[in-house]
C-alpha cells in the first residue's frame, strides 16, 4: 500500500520529489517503455545538450547501415578527436562492428567519428541522417551536429526524446547485446586494450539492461538506461546532472527497494587496461592511465570530452 501511494504520488508531484529527494538534474524522466506511462519527470521536453548518450543514434544507424563485418579506414582527422577514444590510426583497417562496440562500451569519439564518416561522407552529413532518423522515431524536439555528442551549437536533445530514441534502439536485434557488454577487448595496432562499460549500473544492479552514459563540461552528466522490473522495461533519461549516479538511484527508488550503494557505484567506476603487447608479451598488464595524464597534458588545448 505504501508503494502505490508513493507511485501516485510521483506521477503526479514528480517536481516535489526532484526537491525533497535533492535530484541534481534540471531533467529527467523515468517511463514504462511499453506505454510510455511516465513514473517520474521534470523538465523532459527542455531541450539540453546530451554529451555521449548521442552515441545511442549513431549506433542505431550503424546497426540499421552496416552488417558489422565492413572494413573501416579512419581518415586524418580521426587523431584530433578529443578523448574517450580508441586512439585509431589513421588509414589502418578496422571492423565496423569493433568499432561500435567501441563507441557504446569505451564512448570513443573517434570510434564515433570513423563511422559516421564512413557511412555518410561527412560528419556533417551523418548529423543530418541522424537528425532525421531521430524524427522518423518521434523525436521531434532533437538535432544532431555530430556523432560524438561533442559540444557544438545547435546539437540538443530532451530527455522524452533521448527515451523514445534508447526505446527504438532497444528494439534492434544487436542493440542490447553490445549496450549491454561489461568488457570489449580492442586490438590496435601492437597491443590490446580491455575496455570496461562506463555504464556502472551494469555491474551492480540486476535490473539493468543496457544504456549510455555522457559528459562534458557544457552538458554535465547525461544518462540513458534500461531496467527490468516484472516482466516490464522501464527507461531512464537525465541530462544536467551535477550527481548522476545518485540521481539515478533516488529516481530508481521509485521501483526498487534494493539499489546499489555508494560503494557499489564507486567500485563499478570504468578503466581500461592493457594486456597484450606483440612486441613484449612477457611485461605485466598495466592499468590505463590515459584519463589523468592526458587530462593534464591537454589542458592548454582547450579540448571537450564527451564519454
């Protein structure tokens, strides 16, 4: 009894429950996928930039252009894209397929790039197709400028329209399995890199199906996911927040009463490791520690990072 009052309650307070429950997000919507029944919202038609869960329609097309089995050959340009990324080398040959998995599990932007281009020219370009296959979808209020979710003007989304786009991909036969991938091993070049999900709710939370997260420093923390809950998928969008994963979890206490704790989240943080070099197999794998340094190295460049 208790629960269904706090159902009702949130369906028709949800602003309420955003101030009393410190939800960081200026939006956010939480939905039954099946019906689109709203469980909890604010502010979900405000358009907003939305960082890296972008890659959820690049990886839609993608999926709908590409078998997986295509050979992708990044261009010159694909070395200045702005981390995360894969680091590809420019005129190597690399599979369609690893590269989106690349783009949903490690967010690389030049992994977004390379296949963007490939499939319509330009990066330009793919905007455009993705603009319009969002709108295909029903996701009128949203404009595509790139694959990456990098910030550029002009390059929005809201959050209904992020859940009608994650509810279509969700669709799509081989959406799931690589949104919902914890690892993806990459081969570049003279070593392989194990990649693990920025999405941390993989690792500690059952319910969770797939998702994406995204930042940069315009957009703040943005989310897209997918959760399971008797027989029912439920979607989650936010954008804005200053806390997303404790965001996630006061929305998602409006469905469950077990949720991943702070310690939980924190253990579930995302890395890459490398663990195999050609040239010296015998060495120890070594802990990826390209975010910090590179963060630091590239601080006079002024660079933006979508992941």
């Amino acid at each position: 009894m208790r629960r269904i009052i706090l159902l009702l309650f949130v369906v028709l307070f949800p602003s309420v429950l955003s101030a009393q429950n410190g939800i960081t997000a200026p939006s956010y919507l939480l939905m039954e996928m099946g019906n689109l029944e709203v469980v909890a919202g604010k502010n979900y038609r405000e358009k907003l930039p939305p960082a890296s869960t972008t890659k959820i329609m690049t990886t839609i097309l993608a999926l709908e252009k590409l078998k997986g089995d295509e050979e992708i050959i990044p261009d010159s340009k694909v070395t200045d894209i702005p981390r995360s990324k894969l680091n590809l080398i420019p005129g190597k040959k690399y599979l369609a397929g690893d590269l989106v998995k690349g783009v949903m599990v490690e967010s690389a932007n030049d992994a977004a790039y390379a296949v963007g281009t490939h499939i319509a020219g330009s990066e330009e370009r793919f905007g455009v197709m993705m603009t319009d296959r969002a709108r295909a979808l029903g996701a009128y209020d949203t404009q595509f400028k790139n694959a990456s979710g990098l910030t550029m003007p002009g390059h929005y989304t809201t959050c209904y329209d992020l859940a009608i786009i994650l509810r279509h991909a969700l669709s799509l036969e081989r959406f799931p399995e690589i949104a919902g991938m914890k690892y993806f091993l990459f081969q570049n070049h003279a070593q392989s890199v194990r990649y693990k999900n920025h999405n941390r709710f993989l690792f500690c939370f059952d319910p969770a199906i797939a998702g994406k997260t995204g930042f940069t420093k315009a957009s703040r923390h943005c989310y897209a996911g997918a959760f399971e809950k008797d027989g029912k998928v439920y979607i989650l969008t936010l954008l804005g927040s200053r806390d997303l994963w404790g965001d996630a979890v006061r929305l998602l206490g409006s469905l469950y009463d077990k949720l991943p704790s702070d310690k939980d989240l924190r253990m579930a943080k995302s890395g890459a490791v490398h663990l195999v070099s050609h040239r010296q197999t015998k060495e120890k794998p070594q802990i990826h520690q390209s975010k910090k340094k590179t963060k630091k190295a590239k601080l006079g460049k002024k660079r933006r990072t979508a992941g």
